[in-house]
C-alpha cells in the first residue's frame, strides 16, 4: 500500500488519533486480515478505509455507507471485482451480519475480532470464517499474540 494514501486517510480522519475506531484499531484490523486470508490487497484497504469516514464515537450508522463512497472514489487502482468486494465490505460492517464469500469474511471477522478494545466479547456466532470463529474464543492477549499483534 502506498504510504502517501495511509497518511491522507489518517489526515483527514475526524476523530484523532485518540478514538477507539482510530489508527490503532485499523492497524489490529489489518493484522487479523492477513492472518484470516481472504484477498490480501482488498483486506488491507478494507482495515484502513471501513472507520476512517466515522463522525462520531457512538451511533454513527452510516460510517459504513461513507467508507464505501470514499473507495468508490480513491481506490479506482483496484481491480473492478475488488473494488465491488471492497466497497460491500466497508459498507456493510457494521450490520452484525455474515458473509460467505472469504475476502469479505476476512474483512468483518477481522473487525469484529478487534470488538474487545471496547469491552465487547467476541463472539463467534457473528464470525464468517472458520478461522475467525476460532480466534474469536480465545482470549484477547492470546488472540492478539497468534496473530502478531503483540509479541
Ligand atoms: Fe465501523
Ligand atoms: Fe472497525
């Protein structure tokens, strides 16, 4: 991925760099990707774009839809089935749904693994992946270490 795009993506994130759904978070998101599979490129844009168009920390409803049209305008590089994957990932994920199709699993599963920064429990009833279903009962630091999130 292209330096130059994190860094405007990170720029014009309206919630700083102290919110929950910030950098941080992207960056466990894009770890659980890679470990979860899926179409890798699609799964890296997805880490960084699904919050960055978040403007607010609670209820905020159409982040998703905003993340979408946000790819749908900067990341036409994409080949035209990726950048569909994409844009359905970002704007769906946050509807507590599942998908069978495994880049858009990767993507949600890898979001949703990331829940317990905000006390929430994962859980693997709301994993597509058999990976994420896995992941998702073990415990944080545990988790977060098979993965190389932490060392
Ligand atoms: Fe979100
Ligand atoms: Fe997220």
């Amino acid at each position: 991925m292209d330096e130059l795009f994190r860094q405007r993506v990170i720029a014009q994130f309206s919630l700083g760099s102290r919110s929950c759904h910030s950098v941080d978070h992207w960056d466990r998101v894009a770890a659980y990707g890679a470990f979860l599979g899926g179409d890798s490129e699609v799964v890296r844009y997805f880490a960084l774009l699904h919050d960055s168009q978040r403007w607010s920390e609670g209820h905020d409803p159409e982040h998703g839809p905003r993340a979408a049209l946000y790819a749908a305008e900067h990341c036409g590089f994409l080949q035209p089935e990726q950048l569909m994957k994409l844009m359905l990932a970002c704007r769906d994920h946050d509807r507590g749904r599942t998908h069978s199709d495994p880049t858009i699993g990767a993507c949600w599963d890898a979001d949703r693994l990331d829940l317990d920064r905000v006390g929430i429990s994962c859980d693997p009833n709301f994993m597509s992946t058999a990976e994420g279903k896995r992941l998702a009962l073990r415990r944080p630091w545990e988790r977060q270490k098979e993965v190389g999130i932490v060392s």
